[in-house]
C-alpha cells in the first residue's frame, strides 16, 4: 500500500436482541458520534461516508448520518450481506489510499427481526442460488430438506461436513463455550451467561448436525471506523499508533463451486483473502497476537482457522482441545466473544471486530486485554460472496 492508512477512531453501541435496541439511525448516530469522540475531531472534517447495512431501505445511511449532521458530503451505502460494514472499511481505506480524501467515515449498523435470516426478495433470482445448488447436489439433499431457510441449510450441511471429516460434538460445542467465556467480560455482548459442553450437546439439533447454540443470534448495533492519512492525523492531534498494515479482499472463484462443501461455505474464500492479507503486510499468521474472525456459526470458526493458516483440518480437535485460540494459547481468538455471543448486526459486525481490534492493540480492552498485542488480524465473509481479512499493527 502506497499510503498509510491511520485507524484515527472507532465506537460501536452495546449490541442486543431484536425489539431490544434504538432504531438503525439512532444507533447509527451513536456509533458514529463515538467514533468522532475517538479520534478527537468534528464530523466537518469528514470528507465522505460509507455505510454498511443489510436490512434497511435505500440512503438508510443519510438517515443515520444526517442525525450527525447535514453537511453536504457523498454518503454511499453498500451491501454485501454479512460483509457489508467491512466493504464499507474496504470503501473508506481506497478513498484515503487513492489521495481522494484525507479522512473518511465507515459505519455499519442494521436492526433486525427474530428467526432464522431468510430471502427479502423471494420473487427476484437468489444471489446465493449458484452456492445452494451446489450444496443441494453435494449433501444430497431432498427437496424438503432444501425448502429450509438458507442460513439453516447452508450451515447445517456446513457442520455435516466438519463431522464427516472427524471434528467431534464436543469440539463444536467448545467453541461456543470458548466464546461465552470471552463475552462474559464485554459489556457490549449480548450473551454473558456462561455455557457447558453437556447444556449444548443436551440440545436437540435442529437441522442435519446443526443446534441451537452452533448459530449466532438475530442482531441489533452499530459500529463505526473512521480512517485517514498519517498528515492529517498530525495536523489535527489524532491518535495514529494504530494502522492498516494489510488487507485481503476478494470473491468466489469458479472452482470453488467444483470442490467440497467447505470451498463452497467461505473456507476458500476466507484462504484467498487471508493470503493476499499476510502478503501484503509481509507476515504469516504466526505473526497475529489477536483474530477476530466471522463465527457466524460455530463449523465456520474452526473452518476458518484453517482458511487463515492457524492449523491443519486434521488438527482441529487438538487445537481447540490445547486452549490454541484463547488467552494462554497461541492466539486469542475472539476477545470481544465474536459474532456465537457478542452478535451478528450483519453491517455492523466487520467494523465491529475492528473497534475490537483497535481496542486490543491500544490497551483499551480492559479485562478481555489480550496481553502485549501489536498484530491484530480481521476476518469477515459474506455469502454470495465477499470476502475480507485486514491486519492492524501497532506503531
């Protein structure tokens, strides 16, 4: 990267259940009230805006920012299902990066409804057909088992798969233990309670091998980053020890669709941008301190560990087993308790792992604190596809 990008501030709004929070443009003027605060600068100094959202109307994001302020400036809003607050970041980072701005605000936010996320527009053609299909045809699947909702059956053939090639119950209800356990120390989550491996696997399934507790709930929040050159942050007092140091963005390939179920459930996708990530900021992953990664079910943790180069798909079991990915191990996975417990706000969730991160690498983390942390490593996906890693080091 020709210019360096400053992670000049960040804010997010406590996360909660459906019917539990502000509306989208009240928390979306929150979180980017907070980040303003962050960085220690006005919203006239903001050059253009970027936000992130999934279930809302067109211009939601002159909504919520207009709340701020009406100033004048471009707004954009993006959806890229799941990955949309970090397309937002992607956005924000090429217009510093391209000297179209100095500084730039990502925001992500999205209130949603009880249940299992399904279709908004069932009369249009899917945008996640081509991954169904190929799904259906590998998993065998009947007909009633494909008239589920698509998050259910995608991910329910997700875990089938991480079954049949030898990861056990036990692992899978270890990682949301795993996440429990960190959210217990984030006031932001909304799942502190802590969790067993006996209370999950007690737990009917409710699709294939999937239940209850494999799943990230139904989310509300909103999260926000803003982004700009290291000149202006000496011009303006901003805090600029925290920085974009490299980033990984990518879709499917063709091929992807010819492999196996976990090519086709972001594993490849999640391999591709990680890659282009380590890369261009001339590191491997045993370089990382801190990961926060796109848990939206418990099978695409431990699928992306591999994708990111963590372990083998043979040593998944042991890793989680050893404590690899929590605070004494190699890596802390998820301080903030990711997407299984914190909660899944679909545009909010990439920008929120990346507060997290920025947290993490300033020492703001308080008790969740990973200790000594200087490489953060982001990792968010959403199906149909789009694909992010961004790696933040400490300056």
């Amino acid at each position: 990267m020709s210019t360096e990008i400053v992670i000049a501030g960040v804010g997010m709004v406590p996360f909660r259940k459906p019917g539990q929070s502000e509306s989208y443009d009240v928390m979306g003027e929150q979180a980017a009230r907070a980040a303003l605060k962050d960085a220690g600068i006005d919203y006239a100094l903001i050059e253009q805006a970027f936000c992130g959202y999934v279930y809302g109307d067109s211009c939601a994001g002159q909504a919520a920012l207009y709340r701020v302020d009406i100033s004048g400036i471009p707004i954009f809003n993006v959806n890229n299902n799941c990955a949309s607050g970090s397309s937002a970041f992607a956005l924000a980072v090429q217009a510093v990066q391209g000297q179209q701005v100095e500084c730039a605000l990502a925001l992500g936010f999205e209130q949603m409804a009880p249940g299992a996320i399904n279709m908004l527009f069932p009369d249009k053609p899917s945008p996640i057909a081509r991954h169904e299909q190929a799904i259906f045809r590998m998993m065998d699947m009947s007909p009633e088992e494909r008239a589920v909702p698509p998050a259910v059956g995608m991910f329910g053939a997700q875990v089938d798969a991480m079954l049949g090639m030898g990861v056990t119950e036990q692992t899978l209800a270890a990682v949301c233990v795993n996440s429990r356990r960190h959210a217990a120390n984030n006031e932001n989550a909304i799942f502190r309670t802590p969790l067993t491996v006996e209370e999950i696997l007690s737990t009917a399934p409710l699709f294939r091998g999937l239940r209850k507790n494999y799943a990230c709930p139904p989310s509300c929040g909103a999260a926000a980053v803003i982004v700009c050159t290291p000149e202006f942050a000496r011009a303006h007092g901003v805090r600029a020890d925290v920085r974009l140091a490299g980033r990984g963005w990518s879709s499917d390939r063709s091929i992807f669709f010819e492999g196996s179920v976990m090519d086709v459930m972001f594993q490849a996708l999640s391999r591709d941008a990680a890659n282009k990530a380590y890369e261009d900021a001339g590191i491997g992953p045993e370089d990382v301190d801190v990961i926060e990664l796109h848990d939206c079910f418990a099978s695409n943790e431990l699928a992306t560990y591999v994708a990111l180069g963590l372990c083998r798909q043979e040593e998944l079991n042991a890793f989680v087993a050893a404590g690899r990915g929590t605070y004494g191990g190699d890596w802390v996975i998820n301080p903030s308790g990711g997407l299984l417990a914190k909660g899944h706000p679909l545009g909010a969730t990439g920008l929120a792992q990346l507060t997290e991160l920025t947290w993490q690498l300033r020492g703001e983390a308080g008790p969740r604190q990973v200790p000594g942390a200087r490489v953060a490593l982001q990792h968010n996906g959403g199906l149909g596809s789009a694909g992010f890693v961004h790696i933040l080091k400490k300056y």
